[in-house]
C-alpha cells in the first residue's frame, strides 16, 4: 500500500509509548514478578537493568531506540530463566514487550522501498534525456515490443534476418531472454534455434544464470544431444568421476532434466606414477579425530593437508620417484583449486611453512587493470606539465614513490625541494622526448632507487614486474602512435575501460611459471593442470 512515513512514524511512536507508559505504571508489579522469581534477575545488575529502562522510558527523545536491557524482560527470555518451582510471570507487557521487540519500528524499509522506486525513475529519465540505452534496456524494450500489438511484425522481420540462432553457455539465460527467444522462434518449421548449455554451471547461478529457465526450455525441446566425450583428462580420471557420480541416487536433484550422463576419454595418456606404481586418479581424503569441525579449523586443517601432500610428492620428485609420464612432477605441474581468496591465503601460508613457493592467481588480469598503470598514467602526465602543482603533486603522491603525507606536506612549503622535483620531472620529460617512453621510466626507476625500495615492500617483485612490463607495452605502443599526448591519451583509455584479453598485456612473472598454482574454482574454469 501507499503508507506515508508520517503514517508509519506516527504507528511506530503509539507502539513505543504504550511499552513506556506500562513500565512506568507497573514498575513494583515488574519486580514483584521478576526480582528472585528468575534466575540472575537479582541484586546490583538486576537493579543497573531496571534503572536504565526506566530512564529510557522517561526519556521523551528517545525515538526509535530500545535499550538492550528491555530484551530480558520479554515473556519468552523470563520463561526460559525462571527459577525451579518460580511462578510464571503473567503481566500482560511482558508478551507487548516481545511483541515490539519481534518487529522492531522503524522506517528504514520503507526509504528503502521509496528510494528504489525513486532510482529506477531517475535512471529512465537520465537515460532518455541523454539518448542512452544500457544492455538491460535493450532486452527490456526488445521484450515489451514483441508483446506489443506489433509483436507479430517485428517477429517475422527477425526470423527473415536470422533463419537460425545459435545460443552457446545456454544455462546463463535468464527468464527474459528465454521468453525472447521462444516467442521468436518457436513452433517455426522454417526456422531452427540450437540451445547449447552445461546445466551443471547454472547450480553455482554464475552471471544471473537461472536453473529453471534451463529446465523449462529443456522440457519445450524434444531434439536432446550430449557431447560424449572429454578430450582433456586421462581416461581413468573420467573413469573415476563416472564412478563417483554414478553412485549418488540424483546427484543433480532434478534428476528427470538434469541426468548424470557418464563420458568417455581421449585425452592425456600419461599418468602420475609413484614409486613404480601408478597412483589413484581420485583422492578423497577424510578427517579423523573429533566429529565436529567449526568452519576456520576445517579449512586450517586441510589447508595443511594439502600442503604436506603437495610437500610429499615434491620430495618424492626429487629422489626420482614422482613422475608424470617420464618426466619429474615440477611445482609448476601443482594446482590447488579454492572457493574464496581467503582459502587461497591460507593455503599460501601452509605451503610458506614448509618452504614452498606458491602463487595465488585469482585471475590472469591485465597488466592494465593494476595499480601501477594508473600511478605510471600519473607520472607521464607529470613529466609532460611538470610546472603544474596539481599534476606534479599527484604524481608524487603515488606509492612508486613512497612519500608520506608529511614529506608530500613538505614539499609544499619547502620551496627549493619543489623546485628540485620540478627540474627532475624536466630532465624526465627531456629524455622521454629524445629516446622514449621505456628510458624515461628506467631514469626514474635508477634515479628513485625503486627496484630497492619496491623489493624491500610486500610484493615488491609483482609490483617491479609490472612497472617494466608497463614500461615496455608503452614503448610498442607509442611506436605506433604520433607523440606523447596521443601516449597518455592512449594509456588513459586502457586503464578506465580494460578488458585484459590481450596476450601482450596479460601479467607475466618469470618466477610464477615455477611455482605451485593456487586458483579459484570459478577461474579455472577451461584451464588444465597435471595435479589438481
């Protein structure tokens, strides 16, 4: 309904008085049914709990608050403490207290509620006034129109355009998109839609991704095809996960539209052999001792599990007796695959303990989308107006060059120090014009003493990777470019709209290739290790 917030204001402060006015009315029937007749409700606690609800209670400014103390004297909190052979309080406040307590007052769901309706207004109107449509817009009118008196026209002009349509990662359609594309395209002989899709992805709702949408556009087709066969893993592994997932009694609860269809392999041949003999394919391991786990020891304790494993076949490696076909299991072969970045840490810190190198890749992100593209971006734009304070001061400002605020305060007001830092950024724009971006950045980086400094930091070697890495990307880029704003101007752009798919700008550390991988699930998606 439409309640106003005067209305619901005004409901809230009838509902707290009330509570006030009989606690101020019955206070020596509060104690005669509370005071010894419950457990702890007694001496100086029992009397600081009465006291300060009834300065509450007197208390006319009060608004929505309510004392915690009011909580012990609900009906349900004094019947569960009541003394053996105690009387059971009856005062009617007692259940009115539980009743304001179970519904707190308030407006906040009601702003909420009214700023929601007023945001998506907003939104349309800003969106008409400057002629922009978002990618949600575009499905929203597309579906309106098609529901429309000339839905029926503007459906047979997309089927003359588009005969067939082909939908890969089906089970990331939402209801909407469904209903697009089954009011276009169904009950049509002359025209053909191929939905192809991993139902299996749609459980983790990835992207919107809608389970039923899946299952009721399965149930609309009568042409089902699988793809029978893995082309990755070695025939035992899919062996081991046929089994596995042939034991459970529907392992995917839907079980009519989405079955366990078992697959077979033609991927790797080799296998991990230890000692001579081919290991399992398939570990489950199982925690022994004590039946119940809170979550951070569960997670500690594997934790350390996996890395004393990992530990293991490292040393088995190194006395020749860990091998993937005929060569040594390397750290680099090892993937441990996590939920949440947090398990990725302290997985590290258990490999760390046991002296072994890991690398948590939360995703191969683009060099461009770190934090030292924006500070080199403000550099470059430093050196080309090194006399203006503003571009100036920021560039120092970045952590490259490890200025706290009371030296950047300094410089300020210390007026040669300005001046010195306004002649470097010269000299660095001198040498930028004459021999490029990349000798720039390395005169700064020789000048700055930052390989030092940014070693001596917490990942000091990613963060000096990158600078080069940036150093050298610039320096092909403005190969092709004309001059240095076209540079900035170019640099600006990357950083603000990244998509990081670029093999040139995918982040590399030499070292990392050597070392145990650490991944989320949802990363790994479609990469490959040896050892998982």
């Amino acid at each position: 309904g439409d309640e106003t917030l005067t209305a619901r204001h005004q409901a809230a402060m009838v509902r707290i008085e009330a509570v006030k006015n009989e606690w101020l009315a019955q206070t020596d029937e509060i104690r005669r049914q509370t005071d010894g007749q419950i457990s702890r409700y007694t001496g100086k606690n029992y009397e600081g709990w009465l006291a300060k609800i009834a300065d509450w209670a007197q208390d006319e400014s009060s608004g929505y608050a309510i004392p915690k103390e009011l909580e012990r004297f609900g009906q349900t909190v004094l019947e569960e403490n009541l003394k053996k052979g105690g009387a059971v309080p009856t005062l009617p406040l007692f259940s009115q207290i539980d009743e304001l307590l179970a519904s707190r007052p308030g407006i906040r769901d009601l702003i909420l509620q009214r700023a929601a309706k007023v945001v998506r207004s907003r939104m349309q109107a800003s969106k008409r006034q400057a002629h922009q449509l978002s990618f949600d817009d575009l499905l929203k009118d597309l579906d309106g129109a098609l529901g429309s008196s000339l839905g029926e026209r503007l459906c047979e002009r997309i089927r003359a355009t588009y005969r067939v349509a082909m939908i890969d990662e089906f089970q990331d359609t939402d209801p909407q998109q469904y209903r697009i594309f089954h009011r276009l395209y169904s009950g049509h002989k002359d025209t053909a839609l191929l939905m192809i899709g991993d139902p299996k992805q749609a459980i983790y709702g990835f992207r919107g991704a809608d389970i039923f949408t899946y299952i009721q556009a399965r149930r609309n087709v009568s042409a089902h095809y699988t793809l029978g066969r893995n082309w990755r893993s070695s025939s035992a592994l899919v062996g081991a996960v046929n089994g596995l997932f042939e034991r459970a009694k529907d392992p995917f609860i839907y079980e009519a539209d989405i079955p366990f269809l078992p697959v077979e392999a033609q991927g790797k041949s080799k296998a991990l052999l230890l000692d001579g003999a081919t290991a399992p394919v398939l570990h489950c391991w199982q925690l022994t001792g004590q039946p119940t786990f809170n979550r951070g020891d569960y997670q500690s304790k594997m934790a350390r599990a996996t890395a004393a494993e990992i530990h293991r076949l490292l040393t088995l490696a190194r006395e020749g007796k860990a091998l993937i076909g005929d060569k040594a299991v390397k750290a680099g072969d090892i993937a441990v695959l996590v939920r949440t970045g947090a398990e990725g840490k302290l997985v590290q810190q258990e490999l760390a303990r046991l002296a072994i190198a890991s690398v948590y890749l939360s995703n191969r992100e683009s060099v461009l989308e770190q934090v030292e593209a924006r500070e080199i971006l403000l550099i470059l734009h430093a050196c080309q107006n090194p006399s203006e304070e503003r571009s100036l001061r920021a560039a120092l400002a970045t952590g490259l060059f490890d200025m706290d605020a009371r030296a950047l305060d300094g410089l300020a007001s210390d007026e040669r120090a300005w001046e010195s830092a306004v002649q470097e950024f010269m000299e660095y724009r001198s040498i930028w014009h004459r021999r490029g971006v990349l000798a720039m950045l390395r005169a700064l980086l020789h000048r700055r003493n930052l390989a030092a400094s940014l070693l001596a930091s917490p990942y000091g070697e990613r963060r000096l990777t990158n600078f080069l890495h940036l150093g050298e990307l610039l320096q092909q880029v403005s190969s092709e470019l004309d001059g240095e704003y076209a540079l900035l101007r170019w640099l600006g752009e990357a950083v603000s709209h990244q998509s990081g798919e670029d093999a040139e700008q995918v982040l590399r550390l030499e070292s990392e290739r050597k070392l145990v991988q650490i991944v989320t699930i949802h990363k790994s998606k479609g990469l490959e290790y040896p050892l998982v």
